[in-house]
C-alpha cells in the first residue's frame, strides 16, 4: 500500500480518519489482557503499564535493528542530515519498523482509552494544540514551521515524544485530577506526527499501521505468545 509524498502542510496534513482512530482503540482496548481479578497488568496498574510500554516503544523507533544490524532506523527517519547512513532499506528493515508504529499506537490509544479520552477527539486536540504553538511563535510564520515538519519530520516527532511522554507521567501523578486537556493535545499531536513520518518516510498510511497492529495483537493473542518478548513473529 504505497502513498506518495502527500499534501505539503505539516503533520496537520496527515490527519487520518477520525472514525478509523475510534474503530482501532475500540479493538485496541479489548485486547489488554488483565491479571486476575482485573486491576492490574502483569502486575502493574494499568497506567502505569500503558505508560511504560509506550515510552519503551518509543525508544524501540530509535534502537539498533535486532535483526537487520545495519539497518539505521534514525537515518531511514531522519536522511535529511548531512553525514547520516540512510540505512539499509530492505523490505524486511521497512517492514520492522512500520510494526514499531503500530505498537506505539496501541499503548499510545490504550493510555487515552484508560483516562476516558477518544482516539480522534485527541487527535482534534491536537490539530488546535498545533495551529496554537504555531501562532504563538512570533519570529516563525506558521508556514515556515509547516516547512520544517516536511523537510525534517523526525525532529518533530522526537520532540513530540518527549511532550506525550511528559503529559502522561503528569497525568499520572494527579489521578484525581488529571489535565485532559495537555495528555490530549499531547497524543493528538503525536499521532499526526505518526501519520506523517509512516506516509514519507515508510511509504504506508497510516490505517494500514493500525490495521497491521490490530492483526499482530490478535495473532499473539491466540498465540499466547502477547507477552513473550519474541512476540511469535519473525523477532
């Protein structure tokens, strides 16, 4: 499933189906196996459990290939550096890393769905979040930024990560009370970075990554294999 460059215009551009958002962390959310009695997860409270998956996920994007070693995920994201290998772009490399997307998504979805917050209205959030930051830098037309985002979108994406990871871990620490509205926008912005980078650099949309996750999480499941570092796939 090949898309080309896209529309020029930022993450914003990529926006993916809002319905295909609800779908997915419906099914996503049906797939947590919960210990007995149901509260916790492997042990772990389920935020907690959620927000250390998708932090190490995250991380994942970035770590040497386990099984292509001289596959540089970095520089198949981020070729734009000078200096930097592009990396090996073998099919079975590319096919990988789209996996490590999807399992971004189903921590990054099952963490919203924990706290109430729908798919696609974090993704809404996230869309005003953006058009905010982007008014709100006086020495940067908002055109300029949609710019950098095509021309370097890993710098955007890492820099995102870090903001979800950041408005999670607060999230948490105020479970009363917790800011919707940060973990939200935080996600929301997220994802559309998630749609960018998956379109121009790994040449899926990104409902195919969903769709893809969803069909490996079932697999593990029946499987049983959901736990098992190896995951029973290729790894």
């Amino acid at each position: 499933m090949s898309v080309s460059q896209g529309a020029r215009g930022g993450i914003c551009a990529y926006a993916p189906d809002l319905q295909v958002l609800d779908d997915y962390q419906e099914v996503a959310s049906s797939q947590i196996m919960y210990d007995a009695g149901g509260k916790t997860i492997r042990g772990k409270l389920p935020l907690i459990y959620m927000h250390d998956g998708l932090r190490e996920e995250l991380q994942e994007i970035w770590d040497e290939d386990r099984v292509y070693r001289d596959y540089s995920r970095f520089g198949s994201l981020h070729r734009e550096l000078q200096g930097l290998s592009p990396g090996v772009e073998s099919p079975g490399a590319i096919e990988l890393h789209q996996k490590e997307f999807g399992d971004v998504s189903w921590y990054l979805a099952n963490r919203l769905s924990l706290q109430g917050v729908p798919f696609s209205r974090a993704v809404v959030m996230g869309q005003h979040a953006h058009a905010e930051y982007a008014g709100s830098i006086t020495t940067c037309s908002p055109a300029f930024i949609a710019e950098a985002q095509d021309r370097l979108p890993a710098i955007f994406f890492a820099h995102l990560s870090h903001q979800m990871l950041t408005a999670s871990v607060e999230a948490i620490k105020r479970p009363t009370q917790p800011n919707i509205e940060s973990l939200g926008a935080a996600a929301g912005q997220l994802v559309l970075s998630m749609s960018q980078i998956v379109s121009v650099r790994l040449g899926v949309n990104y409902t195919f990554i969903l769709d893809q996750n969803i069909a490996k999480i079932r697999r593990r499941i029946e499987n049983k294999t959901v736990f098992d570092k190896t995951g029973g796939d290729i790894r």
